[in-house]
C-alpha cells in the first residue's frame, strides 16, 4: 500500500509473494527442474481469458447485491485421473440439477461454479501420514505428488502435468456446454442417474415439469429468446494454494472492452484529502486502466483457511490479480483480520470481488457468524456471503475413517439462512464438497448410512464428499427457504 492508501498494487508483482513468510511450503529439492517447469508454464497459452473472468465478476457483483445466487462445487482434491468423459459429465449433471432446483426456489439466477479443472494442489494439517501402519510424506495433490506410497516424492514434472490436465478438462467441459448438455429445452436428459429414492425423484419430476411447462408456453406465444436457452455459463475455480503455478500463469493482460468496472461500495478519491494533489502519477493510471494481471489459469482462485494471514505470502499474491477471489473464513478468523483483509485484497470496494466462505461447524456458526457480518458491515465492503458447510464439521469414525454427518452439513447450512436473515444479510450462494458418483464418504442423509456403511465405496482422496443425492438434498433446502 502507499501511504496514501489508494492504490493496491503498489510493490506488487506476480512474484512479490516470495518476499513474505509462507504457510504451507514445499521444499523442492531440484530447483532446475522446477524452473524448467514454470518456464514452459509461462510459455503456455492461458486457459482462461480476460473477459471470461470479468463475466463471472459481474455475475458476482450481480450476487452480492442479492439479485443472483452462487452455487461452487466438485471434489475436495481433484485428481489428474478425473480428467475423463464420465467424471467430468456426471458432475457437471450434478451442479446443472441442483441449479435448476435453486432457480425454481429464488427465482433469480444461478451462478455455476466448479472446483474443477485445476483442484489440484491440498494444505495438510501435517507434513507426514500414517498409511497402513507406514509414514510417508502426506498427499498433497495431484500438482505436487501422486496418492500411491510410491509416489509420494515432490515432482516438479507434476506443474506442467496439472496444466495439461487442467486444459484438457475445461477443454471438454468447453465443447460439452456448446454441444447442448445444458440446454434447458431438454432438461429431461439430466435425469437423476443414481438417485433411488421416489420422493426425491418426484420432487425433482415436478420442477422439471413446470419447467418445461413454462418453456413451452413461451414457445406458444413466440417469447422463445433464441439461442438463451441452449447453453449455460459454467466457471471454473481452485484453491490458489502452490503459487509457484499461479504465478507462472499470471499474465499482464488487456483489459476486456466492455469491461463494466464493477460497481464500488463507495466511490474511491482521486485526489488526496491532505493535499488536494493528485494521488498517483497520471500515466500510472492509465497505464493501469489498460492492463491488469490477470491468474489465467482458472476464473475464480479463493484461499484456503490455513493460508490466509494478511501479512503473509498468499495474501500478497491474492491482492494483486484482476481475477474475483474467496476468502475461507473460519474459528480462528478474528473481525479485526476480516476488516484487514478485506481492505488489502479489494481497497477500492468493489462490489462482489470478493466472496467469504464462512465454514465454522454447526457448533460455532450461531456465535461466530453474526459477529463476522456485523465486521464486515462496519467496513463498507459488500460481499459475497457463502456457507461452506463442509470443513467445520469433519469428524473421524472409531475406526478411524474422516467422515462428515449429513445433519452437520444441513445444521450449518439451515443455521446460515437463518442467521443472514436475523442480521438484516442474506446468504449468497453455497460451497460444497460433492460428486456425482453414488459414493458413501458422508453419513445420513435419506439413505441413513451409517459409519460401518462407509466402507461400500469410500474413494475420496482427500476431505469425504456428498453423493449426488445427498447434494440434492441440500439444494432442495436451499431452495425451500428461498421459497419462504
Ligand atoms: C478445501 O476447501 O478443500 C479446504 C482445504 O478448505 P479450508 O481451507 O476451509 O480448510
Ligand atoms: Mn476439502
């Protein structure tokens, strides 16, 4: 920051972050082959542009002002072997079901975004794991080091990997949307794959029915909006955890044209209050009106909740992308480190640039959370409020499993609705852990599995999942209480 506190960028470059203390380091051990690494990256063509990302940015701001909702979601670690037809199909189906559950319950859009396409990079609790009686080096990612106890050695070959995959994914997920996979006028096709259960299937029956019904009338009546209802937009999203890729992949780029600066909280001065002056050199301006960094690697970049202290490595890095951002706000997060970091990572307040992904645990949400909005509101920042109802309530099974309760996941989230509208806040979106396979990594829901069920097909790498039913379940609360 300069002491006039307008400008952000101010000493900030792609690579400044290497000049702070960092969480969750790695120790390289061949650093030629880590540079041959990131030269190739900052070779590579971006895999997401400029005006991609300013859509999804003015499709932020759209959600903090209450008038769209955010729907973020994929698997806690995203592995280089998802990269395939049918894993990327079925959550896709998945995050377009539950979307349309969550348009028929606000009536307003919804904003889809997947942790997907470069989810590859995990913080650790501990650097070292037990796996099947042995230690070894914990699994960090796909970026980093593979899941077999062979594998577990840092590679730096794995950053270009991760690009590769990361391409080939939204590659796919590219061609898939233009090819009608979302189109509205066959919402019948995303039918409910592995979901047995009859009530839900039927609940889900009569919104596609009057969907259809709606689309049909409109058709009549020639309202039919040509082309609108083909395609949905769909973003990408991961955690900005190994910035040695980030950074290879942060570009100085054009500004898109019609770029509609995102609306400010509070008009930011230009001139100085002390002295009248202007506050920066003109050509600095105009320079920065042009051009912006811009992390092409993904849409949408948050950071996680073991990596967020405002005078540290990520957060230097966070405060000088174009790109909108989340921040992951927890138990530890004091208000006064929430007003900070908000103030550094977005100073000229634009609305929606940041969204906050609030994940305390059922148990935590009803006294933290209130305080949290009451800070926020004190700043004059308008954000994006998101419930992430999954890391704050991760339990271990008695035989040792990582496991989540579904009444957790559903407490946290209820609990969330119900706290934003006592405060006079609304909740903008969700963030969930999910997969559109049948999986039992999570207890309860309608199914009621049990801990001793887990062992059917338990296959996370990482944090444990809801299955597509479960997930479902959740949109249909989310729903609910939009509903009134
Ligand atoms: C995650 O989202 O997978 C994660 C590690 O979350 P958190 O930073 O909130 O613990
Ligand atoms: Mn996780």
């Amino acid at each position: 920051m300069t002491t006039n506190g307008t400008t952000s960028s101010s000493g900030w470059s792609p690579s400044s972050w290497r000049t702070k203390p960092i969480k969750q380091p790695v120790a390289y051990e061949d650093q030629a082959a880590v540079d041959r690494s990131t030269g190739k990256l900052r070779r590579l063509p971006p895999i997401v542009t400029p005006k991609e990302i300013w859509k999804l940015r003015r499709a932020l701001a759209e959600v903090a002002q209450g008038k769209a909702f955010l729907l973020q979601g994929g698997d806690c670690a995203e592995l280089f072997d998802y990269c395939n037809d049918q894993a990327i199909d079925t959550k896709v189906k998945l995050l377009l079901q539950m979307s349309l559950v969550l348009i028929w319950g606000g009536n307003k859009p919804v904003v889809r975004l997947a942790r997907m396409a470069g989810q590859y990079a995990k913080p650790r609790s501990s650097p070292m794991e037990t796996v099947d009686g042995k230690q070894m080096p914990s699994f960090r990612g796909d970026i980093l080091n593979g899941y077999p106890s062979d594998q577990r050695d840092i590679d730096p070959d794995r950053l270009v990997q991760a690009y590769f995959h990361s391409a080939a994914t939204l590659n796919y997920l590219r061609a898939q949307l233009a090819s009608g996979i979302a189109d509205l006028n066959n919402p019948l096709e995303w039918d409910l794959g592995h979901v047995g259960d009859p009530e839900l299937q039927q609940k889900y029956a009569r919104i596609v029915e009057s969907i259809s019904e709606s689309l049909r009338f409109m058709r009549t009546v020639g309202a039919d909006t040509a082309g609108q209802l083909e395609t949905v937009d769909l973003f990408t999203s991961h955690e900005g955890l190994l910035l040695e890729y980030e950074e290879a992949l942060t570009r100085k780029l054009k500004h898109p044209s019609n770029r509609n600066v995102a609306p400010r909280s509070k008009p930011a001065p230009k001139v100085s209050p002390l002295t009248g002056g202007a506050l920066v050199d003109p050509s600095i301006v105009e320079d920065a009106e042009v051009t912006g960094y811009y992390n092409t690697s993904t849409h949408f970049l948050w950071v996680g909740d073991r990596t967020r202290q405002p005078d540290h490595a990520h957060i230097e890095y966070f405060r000088g992308i174009e790109n909108p951002i989340g921040i992951k706000v927890g138990p530890t997060t004091s208000t006064a480190d929430l007003a900070q970091l908000l103030d550094i990572v977005n100073p000229r307040k634009e609305i929606g640039k940041v969204t906050l992904i609030t994940r305390y645990g059922e148990g935590k949400v009803d006294e933290l959370l209130p305080q949290h909005i009451e800070a926020v509101r004190r700043t004059g920042h308008t954000v994006v409020w998101q419930c992430d109802p999954m890391h704050g309530n991760t339990r271990s099974t008695t035989s040792g499993i990582k496991t989540r309760s579904f009444a957790s996941i559903f407490s946290e989230l209820a609990s969330a609705l119900r706290i934003h509208k006592d405060c006079g806040s609304f909740l903008g979106g969700v963030h969930l852990e999910l997969t559109g396979d049948a999986v039992t990594e999570c207890t309860g829901g309608s199914e009621g599995l049990q801990d001793e069920d887990l062992g059917a097909r338990y296959e996370t790498f990482c944090d444990p999942r809801l299955n597509e039913k479960q997930a479902l379940e959740l949109a249909f609360l989310v729903a609910g209480s939009q509903r009134g």
